[in-house]
C-alpha cells in the first residue's frame, strides 16, 4: 500500500525533475539505490554529474526541507555517491544539490540549493 508521504515524495521527485529539465539539465537517473541509501536524481549540467535530494513539504509542517538534509543523512548520501561513482566512473564533476517543494494549497515554492557541501 502506497503511503499519502511516499505519494507526496514521488511528486515532488517527478516536479523537480521537470524543474531542472526545463533549466538545461538532463536526468539520466532516477532513485538510485546503493547499500548507503538513495539518490532521489543524478543528472548532467554542463560539466557537472548532478546528485539531487529533492524533500516536499506542506507549508508549515514539520520543519524545513533543507533542515531534513542534516549531517548523517549528508554521511549515507555522500557514501552513496562514491558507490556510484565507484560503478558509473565519469569525466564530469560531481555536485550535490538539494531542491526543496513547499506546498501552499496549490501553490508551490522550490528553492534550489546549488554545490551543497556534503
């Protein structure tokens, strides 16, 4: 059975693929899984390999998105990058972006957060 959160993820995944296809990026992946964990989208932008946490969430809900992505979830992302890198090895630099929806009704704010050390 499909969770009303796994459903609110999916789209907000699937938003902020469009988001950054209509900025010039090309999704060549999407929810990669490692032993670490997960990739929500791995994309190209020029010259940069693009690893994307993409987190959705209703406004004045449970905190910010950008607060989700806090040290340990940076730790299994950034494990999960070298085992991506360690299977795909790739001439372009990796980059870790986080893309934050926040509902409103039917309105929607994204803030992309560029170059994210991790």
């Amino acid at each position: 059975m499909t969770t009303i959160k796994k459903k609110i993820g999916d789209w907000g995944e699937d938003n902020a693929a469009r988001f950054l296809i209509n900025r010039g990026y090309q999704v060549i992946e999407k929810n990669y899984h490692s032993r670490y964990g997960e990739i929500d989208l791995i994309c190209l932008k020029d010259d940069d390999l693009v690893f994307v946490e993409v987190k959705t969430r209703r406004a004045g809900g449970m905190g910010r998105g950008e607060d989700a992505v806090d040290a340990r979830k940076k730790r299994k992302i950034r494990l999960t990058i070298d085992c991506y890198l360690a299977s795909y090895p790739s001439r372009h630099y990796p980059r870790f972006d986080v893309i934050v929806i926040e509902l409103d009704g039917v309105k929607q704010m994204i803030n992309h957060y560029q170059a994210v050390e991790i």
